[in-house]
C-alpha cells in the first residue's frame, strides 16, 4: 500500500513538472534591425550645356560627383569650365573661365523598390574664377546720359559667388545609370570686380541682369559602388 502511495505521488509530480514547461512562456526576443544606410557613389556629367552650345555662345562642361550620406542626405560637389558673351545694351563682354559649387542634397521622397530614386531638394555654395574682356562699353556725357562713344578694357581676372536652392529628381535609366535633372534658382552674393565694373555674365551662373538666376543641371550619372 505504501508502495503504491509512492508511485501515485511519483507520477502527479511529474506530470505536474511536464505540463508547467509546457506551459512556460517563450522568452526569445526578437530584436527589431534596421538596414544600414547604403553609401552609394554617383558620378555624372551635365548634357544641358552641350546642347546650349549648338544655339547660344555659352560652351562649357560640367561634372558631378554625388555621396550618399545616410538615407536622406547626399553631399554634392559641382564643377564645370564654360565661355561665354555678353552682347546687349551696349556692352560686348567675353568670359571664360571655372567654377565650383558645394552643397548637399536632401531626398524628401525615394522608391521602395530602390532608394536611389526620388525627388530631392538642396543647396549649393557656389564660386567662380574667370577671365573678363570688356571689347565694348559705352561712354555717356556726364550732362545729358546721352552716348559720345565708347570704350574698352583689356582682361582682367575676376571672381564671382552665390548661392543656390536646388529641386531635383533622379531616375534609374539602366541599371547603373541614372538620369538627373535639377533647377537652381540662384542669388549672386557678390564680386571682385575690374574697376568697380559689376559682372554681365558669370561661368556656371549666366547673365547678371536681374536678382534671381536659374541655372539647370540635366544630365546622367554612373553609380560607382
């Protein structure tokens, strides 16, 4: 009889023991992971400028090189070479020279499907080291405005610099390839100047006769890694 207690009492302890860890809840956490920020390199060239030159006297070339910094943020750094003219209200004016700009660009929306591409804004720092031939500049009577001739100046080394908000999208073209286009509403911020003479026309920033410019970038970049 007393044997028989034991193993009664043997087999409820057991089968006690058995079903709490059945019962035991699962202490595994899952630990949520967000994916790294990819760190994409894209380099690229301007075509706007190009087809410019077919039907303006704006000739140059532009290059970009575009950093992925986190998920939204890219820096961008901009550098071109252009020749230009100024020809209006008596004024002849030649420039040639370079330009850079600096700046970054923030991504306000991206495909799901590749982050790559999306609609952008920004901003750019520009500046501008150049050659400046003034071959016609009109010469006024101090009484009565009125032309009494005209003069010119020989080439003169200036420099320009402003800013720029930028609006943008880029697109994949395939596979690696990319296509951007990009406007810059621009301000000029200030000059060295020949002889106090303010600038007509600026490298990378374009005619000077009003507050506000619009340079353009259009062009395709190549995603290095």
């Amino acid at each position: 009889m007393a044997l028989q207690r034991t193993l009664l009492c043997t087999l409820i302890l057991a089968s006690s023991l058995g079903f709490a860890q059945e019962k035991q809840p699962n202490t595994t956490v899952v630990k949520d992971s967000i994916l790294p920020a990819p760190h994409h390199l894209f380099v690229g060239v301007d075509l706007f400028n190009p087809v410019m030159a077919a039907f303006t006297d704006r000739q140059g070339a532009q290059a970009m090189v575009s950093y992925q910094l986190n998920h939204q943020w890219h820096a961008v750094v901009e550098v071109g070479f252009e020749k230009n003219k100024f020809d209006e209200i008596n004024w002849k004016v030649d420039v040639d020279g370079i330009y850079a700009k600096v700046g970054a660009n923030y991504y306000l929306a991206n495909d799901a499907t590749n982050p790559s591409n999306g609609f952008y804004a920004g901003f750019r720092l520009a500046y501008a080291s150049y050659n400046q031939t003034i071959n016609q500049y009109a010469i006024r009577d101090i009484n009565s405005n009125t032309i009494i001739g005209y003069g010119e100046r020989p080439k003169a080394t200036v420099s320009s610099y402003w800013a720029e908000f930028v609006v943008g999208a880029r697109v994949q073209l395939y596979k690696k390839f990319y296509g951007d286009l990009s406007l810059h509403p621009s301000v000029l911020i200030g000059s060295k100047k020949d002889d106090g003479i303010d600038p007509l026309i600026i490298p990378g920033y374009g005619k000077n006769s009003g507050p506000f410019n619009l340079p353009i970038f259009w062009g395709i970049s190549y995603q290095l890694f």
